[in-house]
C-alpha cells in the first residue's frame, strides 16, 4: 500500500478513496496500466483515470455506433435475451434505461412497460433513437436531469456503471427514482474473474503477442485500448456491496446473456453461456465474462 504524494494528491485524475467502501486504504496493483485495488473490499478501478474531456472525446468519434447499426439483428436478439431476464422479475409499470445507446433495448420493451424513458449522454446516439424509434430520449447523465423522485418501478443500468465515475452517486440517484418494491437491473463485464481475463494474463505473463495489451495482472485492457473506456472492474460482491450500502436488496445475481453473434458463433456462444450458468447455478461461482444482478427498494 502506498500513500498518495503530495503531487499525486493535486491530480484530479487520482482517485483517493475507495467509491464503494470509503476507505483510503488503496493498493496500486498494476501501476503501468493505472489499476488500484481497495485494501478493504476489494474494488477494482483506475486511478489516475483518463480526463472527461478525453473519455468525452474518445466516445465521439466519428462512426462510434455504425458497427453497432452493422449488427442490428443479432443484437435484437441480445436485447429480447436481456427483457425475457427482466420480465421474469418484474413487467408493467414505469421504465427508466439509464444510458440506452440508441433505443433498442427500450423499442423491444415498450410493448411490455405502461411508459419508457431513456437517458443517453451521446448527441450522435440521441438522434438515431429519434430517427430509428421514434424515441425521445433525455439527454445528459440522469443526475443532472430534473426527475420526480419515485417515479418508476424499474431502473436498468446495461454495460453503464464501469463507465462511470462515481458508482456509487448513480445508485444513489436511481435508489431515489424507484418506488417501494421498485427494481435495479444491473449488467456489468465481469473483468476480475472471468476465465477469458485468466487465459489473456496467462498469455501476457508468457509474453504471447497477442496478449501484450493486456495486464499482467488481471488479463485486462488499458482504459481505451479496446472499443471501450471502463474506470471500474466490478465483481458480483463489490456490486452486491455497493447495492446493500445504497439501502437496496439484491434478489437475484446471475450471469448476463451478452453475445451478438449469429450462425456457428452464436450456437458456441450460447454453449459457453450455458456451461457457466450451470457452474453458477450449481456452485455459486461465475467465472463468465458478465455479472447481472438485480435488486429491490425496500
Ligand atoms: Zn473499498
């Protein structure tokens, strides 16, 4: 463990206390790939993180969801996977996607919901919605946008909270804007404990060269070295952590159906999606590459 110096601490970049737990107590775990660890709970995140205007610049760049658009029906598929999940707890009422891309998830579940809304932070994404869906989506980060306290009964938050800087603040905020007996479904990458995050660690630490991009400590990428910035690396019981100290219940924890593929690929993704669920489902431990979990306001 290492104190922060004196130019460390004027770094705004740095992160100084652990987001879920509080504590100061942080290791620098992978200092080449900015990776630190809570000593206390055992949060994973970067630190020193890249600037806002750098991830702001990095997610608008030009044709950022032109491969998505590419992929527009194996990723239907992805979505109606993901809502048979969620209408397994919960269906009717009021739903609020928190960083909905461009609609799709909530075109499929406008069917099954009284309303939907959605937040989204890129203009680009905004005007597909619009354009694609006929979806009016608010734009901003949901908390800055004015909403009525209670005002939904479930809040989905797809592949958002390891994008974002404060965790824990969202969860706040989406804890304010359920109802009693309201849901949070939650999918975040399971980058710690994945076998995939195993396999690339093996390979970086035998200096494979497809694997160099990867941490030697835990098989992950840089944040941006992939199509994607993430500042945290969840596991369930950080996540389920994070959600108790928010005054929320977990009910239910399970493995999030993520794939976009199709034909051959998607029969061995559905597989290998299988065999995890069995391992989880019989021995409570997920080593896929994804976490779902969801949880209830008391
Ligand atoms: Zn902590």
């Amino acid at each position: 463990m290492i104190s922060p110096t004196a130019k460390e601490s004027a770094n705004p970049d740095l992160v100084l206390a652990c987001n879920i737990c509080g504590s100061e107590q942080i290791q620098k775990v992978d200092p080449e790939f900015n990776f630190c660890r809570c000593y206390s709970c055992g949060y994973v995140f970067d630190s020193p993180r890249p600037s806002f205007a750098q991830i702001s610049a990095f997610y608008s760049q030009v044709g950022k969801y032109s491969a998505w658009l590419k992929e527009e029906r194996a990723r239907d598929m992805l979505w109606k996977r993901r809502l048979k999940k969620l209408l397994q707890c919960r269906a009717a009422g009021r739903l609020l996607d928190i960083g909905a891309g461009y609609g799709q998830f909530l075109h499929h579940a406008r069917h099954f919901f009284s309303q939907v809304a959605g937040t989204e932070v890129s203009e680009s994404a905004i005007s597909i919605a619009r354009e694609k869906y006929s979806l009016a989506l608010l734009a901003g980060q949901v908390e800055e946008i004015q909403l009525p306290p209670q005002s939904f009964d479930t809040i989905t938050l797809f592949h958002v909270l390891e994008h974002v800087p404060d965790p824990c603040a969202l969860i706040h905020r989406c804890h304010t804007l359920l109802r009693p007996q309201g849901l949070l479904a939650i999918a975040v990458p399971n980058d710690v404990l994945a076998w995939t995050s195993r396999i690339k660690k093996i390979g970086k630490q035998l200096g494979l060269k497809p694997f160099q991009k990867f941490s030697p400590k835990f098989g992950i990428s840089r944040a941006g070295a992939s199509r994607e910035i993430h500042l945290s690396h969840f596991t369930a019981s950080v996540l389920r952590r994070l959600l108790e100290n928010s005054g929320l219940r977990v009910i239910e924890e399970s493995l999030d159906p993520y794939y976009v593929s199709r034909g051959v690929r998607l029969l061995l993704d559905s597989a290998y999606f299988g065999l995890h669920r069995i391992l989880h489902a019989a021995l409570k431990i997920n080593r896929y590459d994804t976490i779902w979990i969801v949880a209830r306001k008391p």
